[in-house]
C-alpha cells in the first residue's frame, strides 16, 4: 500500500469514545444547590429529568420568568425554592390516551437547570418540575441527563455509585 493511502486509510478509522459509566437502575443523587440527597429512578425511556415538586408557582423578576416550589418528598421541610426557569416543556404521556389512541393536550412544565451530583460526578442538568409524590422515586433521570453524566444503566443493579461525594 503506498504511504498515502495507508495514511488515508488511518485517518478513516472511528473515534472510540470513552466508555460509559455504568450505573443501575436506581442511584442516590445530590442536589447541592437544594441541599438533599434524593433516591432517583434512572430511566432511559424517559427524555428529560423530573424532580417531585408542589405549590409550584411561576412569576416574572426582573423580566425574567422564575418558578418557586417546594419539594414534594415524604421528607421534605416546606422549605421554598425559587428558580430561573430554562423552558417550559410540554409532556406527552401514552397513559392518558383514550380508547381512538388521542392523547389530551400535553401537560406544561417548567423546566430549571440544576445541578446534581452523582457519584463523584457534577453535572448541570434541565430537570422538570412536576408533582412525583404518588411514585416510589421522587427524582426521575432520564436520557438527556444520563448522556451529561456519559451513563450507561445496568436494571440488574441498584446503588452502585454510592452516596454522591461531590
């Protein structure tokens, strides 16, 4: 083969990305900014992250659209929170579906860039803020936060990264 071509040949090979982390389907996540650990579902189904929050009322500063809530956990303080609110998203659910397969208009949620920590990772991703109370988890990871933590999901395993040491 003539050095061009071997050279050519070479640039033509992929790239290996780094292999993902590999976490099961239920981790503990830090929410320094909130100050708490929650036990979340990490769900690959799921496109974006939710956090289980109540009372959850938008108003404008400074021109600005914010949110306050307050966490919506069996152990949670009242305490409020305010948040700047990235988006809003619009949630379509297969659920709520009727019988001729319509779907209702899709529930609104506002949308907030938080930081969270797994492991030994910190990462700032866009959670939804929407009530969880009725489910076993209060925070739910889904896909767009997994790609920012470069994870991969075992289901046959559950707490592998241990308490977030961030």
């Amino acid at each position: 083969m003539k050095p061009v071509l071997a050279l050519l040949s070479l640039l033509a090979l992929p790239v290996m990305a780094a292999e993902p982390t590999l976490y099961g389907r239920y981790e503990y996540i830090g929410l320094p900014e909130i100050g708490e650990t929650l036990k979340a579902k990490m769900d690959t189904g799921a496109l974006t992250a939710s956090l289980s929050a109540k009372d959850i009322e938008r108003f404008t500063r400074d021109g600005e659209d914010w949110v306050r809530f307050r966490l919506a956990t069996k152990d949670a303080d009242g305490k409020v929170y305010e948040h700047k609110v990235a988006r809003i998203s619009k949630i379509k659910s297969r659920a709520d579906e009727d019988e001729e397969g319509e779907a209702p208009d899709p529930a609104k949620r506002p949308v907030v860039d938080l930081e969270l920590c797994l492991g030994d990772v910190k990462r700032t991703v866009e959670v939804n803020l929407t009530d969880r109370s009725s489910f076993n988890y209060p925070l739910l990871i889904g896909a767009k936060a997994l790609r920012e933590f470069d994870a991969a999901v075992n289901p046959a395993r559950r707490f592998t990264a241990g308490k977030p040491e961030c």
